[in-house]
C-alpha cells in the first residue's frame, strides 16, 4: 500500500493525528493539513489517491472545497463530520464525496471504509472538460472559452493557462510553472514571463491592468478565481469584442501587405 498517496484534512489536531498513525500502520503514504489553504498546497503538491475531509474546517466551508477537489484530479473523497441529518449526507455526496461518515466513528470502520474505497479506484482517466464559470477548458481539443468567447492560444499557451487555472488560485513560482507546463527542460524561468505577457493580451481586458492572471511579487503568478464568477458589464464584453477584432483584423492587413 506504500504507493497509496492520502491526504487528511481535519481541524482537530488530536483527531488527524490519531488517523495518520493508523493508516501510515497499514503502509499508506499520509500528508495532513489543518486547514483549506493547507489544504490546497498539499494537494497541489502531492496529488493523493484519496482524500480524507472534514467537512467543517476553521477557515472554510468543507462541502465547497470538495467541490473543488472534485473538479481537479479526481481523487476519491471521504467526507467525516459531526453532522448527520440525510440533508447533511446528500450535500455531501452530492459536492463530489465519494463516501461519508458521520462522528463519532469506531476506528476500525474508518480503516474499512478508506480499504474499499482504495478498492474501488481503477487507473484514473483524466478530464476532457474543465468548466470555471466563465472559463472553459476543452482537454481534448485543446480549446478555450471565455466570457462566451473562444480564444487563440498557442500550444505553450493553452498549457500554462492550463496548470495556472488547475492551481485554483494557489500561487506558482516560474520554475513550478515551467516543470508542470513545458515539455521540455528549460533553464530560463523569465520564459515564463513572456508566455504571460502574450497570454494577458488575449484573456485580459486590459493587460496592462491585468485582473485575472495575477503576479504575485517575489513568488511569481497566480490564477484569480473570483474573477471567475463575477458576471462583467455589457460594456466590458463589448469593449472586449471590438479590441479582439481590431487586433486580428490588424494581423489580417499586416500579413497581406
């Protein structure tokens, strides 16, 4: 079982303890996090094969990060919580939880219901859709959407687009960025910079104040997801529209001349 990957999300310190003891028992590879920001980083990091929750976390609401985590990789979800009702339940499993378990539990069943669930994984298969509210990313035909449009991207552009909005707000350094992004091994992280710049002009209202594809000082950039789920002005769209057309229509000339 060494190379099951879990990952336990639990506020109180004596309870996640006491589960990491009992699976790193059985030969599980276990990560803790106390909270979501935690949370995230450990996932980014490690990509668990099963993620143990507790769906009420001191900075956050549990349910809505499973719903993230549902959304990336896929892991397989056991969602713990001291509240019960079959309402409680149903949220939970309906948020991307793959089983739920109501404290307080026996210890021994915790360890039964994390065996099957382990058991139930096969060889993952990865999205063919990624849908961020506003963004959509087609994993199959390498096609992005936004704000209702679909945008040009290059190859290296789509990838690091990708793994920006992957990281669900969590900021990348450059040279995290060029591992996870590039295909090949490049020493210059400051490359990172110019496929920014190119992909700010694209997805940007104004790329010179750019809104969505942050940078973050002494570390390097960060997706904003927010901005996602804010609905932008008829005037925004339309602003937008115009500047996409004048700029291809301006490619269009250039090449004719």
């Amino acid at each position: 079982m060494g190379s099951v990957c879990i990952e336990i999300i639990e506020g109180n310190p004596h309870l996640r303890s006491l589960l990491g003891w009992h699976l790193q028992q059985l030969e599980y590879r276990v990560h803790q996090a106390a909270s979501i920001y935690q949370a995230r980083e450990v996932f980014l990091s490690h990509q668990p094969t099963l993620v143990v929750l507790d769906a009420d976390l001191p900075d956050g609401d549990g349910i809505e990060f499973c719903r993230w985590l549902h959304r990336q990789e896929q892991p397989l979800i056991l969602m713990l919580s001291a509240r019960n009702s079959e309402g409680d339940i149903v949220a939970g499993l309906k948020a991307g939880a793959d089983d739920y378990l109501s404290k307080p539990f026996g210890m021994q069943e915790f360890l039964a219901r994390v065996e099957a669930l382990i058991r139930r994984k096969r060889t993952p298969t990865a999205p063919a859709y990624l849908d961020y509210g506003t963004l959509q990313i087609d994993l199959v035909q390498r096609r992005v959407r936004f704000q209702g449009e679909f945008i040009d991207l290059t190859p290296q552009e789509f990838s690091l687009l990708y793994v920006l909005a992957q990281a669900g707000g969590v900021p990348l350094s450059r040279s995290e960025l060029l591992r996870r992004a590039w295909p090949d091994a490049i020493d210059n992280p400051r490359t990172i910079d110019t496929h920014v710049l190119s992909l700010r002009k694209k997805v940007e209202l104004d790329p010179r104040q750019p809104n969505l594809i942050q940078t973050i000082r002494n570390v390097g950039y960060r997706f904003n997801m927010e901005i996602l789920n804010t609905n932008i002005s008829q005037s925004q769209t339309t602003k937008l529209v115009r500047e996409r057309f004048n700029n291809q229509r301006s490619t269009l000339s250039s090449s004719q001349v």
